[in-house]
C-alpha cells in the first residue's frame, strides 16, 4: 500500500494571524493585571522607553503607551524619549510593514478579486496618482498621534522599500512622541 504525503496549506495563514493578534490584544487591553505591568514600564527607564515605543504603533496600546511615556517625562528629557521610543516604534511598525508587504497584501488582493471581478480598486490602486499619493497619506498617519497600522498598511501596499521606510517611521514617530511628551511637560501644573 502506497502512502502520499499531502502537505496541507492554509491559504489565507497571514489574515488569521492579523485576527487572531487583534483578538489577543483585545483580550489583554482588557485585563487589569496586563495593564498595570504596562504602566510600570514607566519605572525602567531607557528600556520603558523603548518598549512604550513599541506599543505606540498600536490601536489596541497607544493609550498605555502615552501614559508610559508621560511618565518617563518626569525622569527623562523628551529628547531622549523621542529618540528611543522612536526606535521601539520602528520595531512595531517593522513588524506590521513586514506582514503587509510580505504576503497580507496578497491574500486580500485574492479575496478582492474574488469580489470584483472587474478589478475596479486594482487600477484605482495603480493608477500613477494614487502610487505617490500611498506614501504619503501613510506618513501623515504615522506622524499624527494616531495608531500607525493604517499608515503602515498604505505604505506597504505602496511597494516602498525597507531603507526608506525605516527612515521614514523613525523619524515622524521620533518627532511625534517628542512632540506629545513635550506638550505634556508645557502642559502640567
């Protein structure tokens, strides 16, 4: 008797690790003990720091990750947050931009073209205005106290490079959580 291999694949693995990542934060945004650890991240220093950046990219960790951030604007200067959560938030927007630009987009194009067969959103999308116009309302986002999953996702899909997009979330999340840590310090009474 003959025995076959059959490797199983599942088609869409990426848009179920998306789910279930929102689901898992969702799940832990909730729950107390999660959040108090969050909020001691404040206590460490460089390292919260780093972290809070992170965090910052998040929907579901923005909120904790300012109020981290607010709180290492007692010990630090917001120069120096700013530079080092803006390494963290490299790290998480890394990890989005990794997923989109590796294989998310395509699994979503397959199930578009599922939908519409005359591929109306595939020539909007590659159409030469749009192409320029990706990057740069992605930036506006990222730079913008909103999460950067959005702004993330547009620049992917825009097929910019890697360098170039490091450089670019850098610097707009560096000088965005300078700018709400040191409007904070202003701020306080």
């Amino acid at each position: 008797m003959m025995v076959t291999n059959h490797k199983t694949h599942w088609k869409y693995k990426n848009l179920t690790a998306v789910f279930i990542g929102i689901v898992v934060a969702i799940l832990l945004s909730r729950n107390e003990s999660f959040n108090s650890f969050l909020l001691h991240l404040g206590s460490f220093g460089y390292i919260g720091a780093f972290i809070a950046g992170i965090l910052f990219v998040s929907t579901f960790t923005v909120a904790t990750s300012a109020l981290v951030l607010l709180v290492l604007a007692e010990t630090l200067s917001p120069i120096e947050i700013g530079l080092i959560a803006g390494f963290g938030a490299v790290v998480g927007d890394m990890l989005i931009f990794r997923l989109i630009k590796d294989n998310l987009a395509y699994e979503i194009e397959d199930i578009y073209n599922h939908m519409d067969r005359k591929k109306h959103l595939k020539k909007l999308f590659h159409s030469k205005y749009f192409n320029w116009m990706l990057p740069v309302i992605g930036s506006i986002i990222i730079a913008s106290p909103l999460p950067d999953e959005i702004g993330v996702s547009l620049i992917g899909i825009s097929k910019m490079n890697t360098f170039k997009f490091i450089l670019i979330s850098y610097t707009l999340n560096s000088i965005g959580i300078f700018l709400i840590v040191s409007a904070s310090v202003v701020v306080k009474p």
